[in-house]
C-alpha cells in the first residue's frame, strides 16, 4: 500500500515568507508526527497529533511554527516570517494509532535564502 | 549533555565482518528504544525494536539493552555494502512504539568491500 506522503519534496523561498508543507499519512493511521532534520543531525521533534487534535507540540521552536490536522488524516506545517536557521528537511511520520511504528514520509527539503 | 548520544562515525567495517553500535541515553524513564537506518538522502526507516533488557535478533541484527547503564546497541552480522547507512538511535519515555521519539545523531558506518 501507500507509505506516507510528502509535498512539496523541496521548496526554496526567501526569508521572512510564509510556507505551507503538506503530510498524507498513510491510510488509516490515527497518530501523525513532524519532525526536522538538519545536516548531520537526528531528527528533533516538533509535534504530534492523535486524530484531530495535537496531543504535543511541546517540540514547536516558537510561535512562527503551527501545524493542524483539521480531518484527522492530512497535516500542514505551517511556518511564518521563515528564517535562514529554518532551513532543514521536515520529516512526517504516522502509525496506526500512538503505541504503534511510526513510519517516515520521504521528507520536505526547506531552504530559506 | 544530549540526552540521546552516539559516535558519529565513520565506522569502517570490512565486508563480512560484524559492526557495532553503541548509543547512551540519559532520561532513566526510557522504556522503548529503537534502530533506524537512513540512507543518504532518504528518510528513517525502523529496523529493530527493543524495550526489555536482554538481546533482541532479527536476521543479521542485534538490539542489546541495559537499562541499568543506559545504553543500547547495535549489531550487524556479515556486513555487506549495502549496509552502509547513518544508524539512528532514538529513545520514547513510554512503553511502547508511539508518541515522541528523541533521536541521537547517527552513527555513520561504511562497509567496505
């Protein structure tokens, strides 16, 4: 079936824009993740939804970064005013509900000029 | 001090011959403990879950965990060059799959033919 899906795949913009980055979970599954990833490192956490709602965004940096998940499936990240130090990969993750894998989408690689 | 440490790397290892990992976490609340591997340019994908002391196998790979030291590592059986990847640690406070993970940054191993 399906994995989990991300778009864009890259996205270049400049700084002080406003970018939306989309996560097509797979099918069926209730818990969805965002996580960023910069050159060299692990990936950190950002937030985590258990169907509509965000169970913990403990991992947002600050209030530019907002992320919803209105049906319970698809989720956007959405970052405000970007910054230089935005720019990494943003990786999605979802499992079928929260004490299952979690399974990683291919990734959204971000570059603030 | 991170709270998910590993080597960086590059961990050379001869084609054949077996590679091992370690990672050290610090929150003693830890009970889930995961391997990923990430080849370049590519998002994480599992490849061995462990949440008891003791030994895990799963073909050519071995989960060892000590919770009393807080450590757990990685082994690879008759490495192949398809086995050169970045192997992520990553840590959950809860006793299952889901939720939050905290990644180290990776352990770069190469296997040379």
């Amino acid at each position: 079936g399906a994995g989990v899906s991300q778009t864009p795949s890259n996205k270049v913009t400049e700084k002080g824009k406003y970018v939306e980055l989309r996560c097509d979970p797979i099918s069926g599954h209730t818990a969805l993740y965002w996580y960023r990833q910069s050159l060299g490192q692990g990936p950190e956490f950002l937030i985590y939804f258990q169907g509509t709602g965000a169970a913990d965004d403990s991992g947002l940096p600050n209030d530019r970064f907002f992320a919803v998940r209105p049906e319970g499936s698809v989720s956007t990240l959405k970052i405000q005013r970007t910054e230089r130090g935005d720019s990494a990969v943003y990786l999605c993750a979802s499992s079928l509900d929260h004490a299952d894998t979690q399974y990683f989408g291919p990734g959204t690689r971000l570059t603030v000029l | 001090q991170k709270e998910v440490e590993q080597n960086s790397g590059p961990l050379s290892v001869p084609e054949g011959a077996i590679a091992s990992l370690n990672c050290t976490y610090s929150d003693r609340g830890s009970q889930s403990f995961f391997w990923y591997r990430q080849y370049s340019g590519k998002s994480p994908e599992l490849i061995m879950s462990i949440y008891s002391n003791g030994d895990k196998e799963d073909g050519r790979f071995t989960a060892q965990l000590n919770k009393a030291s807080q450590y757990v590592s990685l082994l690879i059986r008759d490495s192949q060059p398809s086995d050169s990847a970045t192997y992520l640690c990553a840590v959950n406070p809860f006793k299952a799959a889901g939720n939050k993970l905290t990644f180290g940054g990776g352990t770069r191993v190469l296997v040379k033919p």
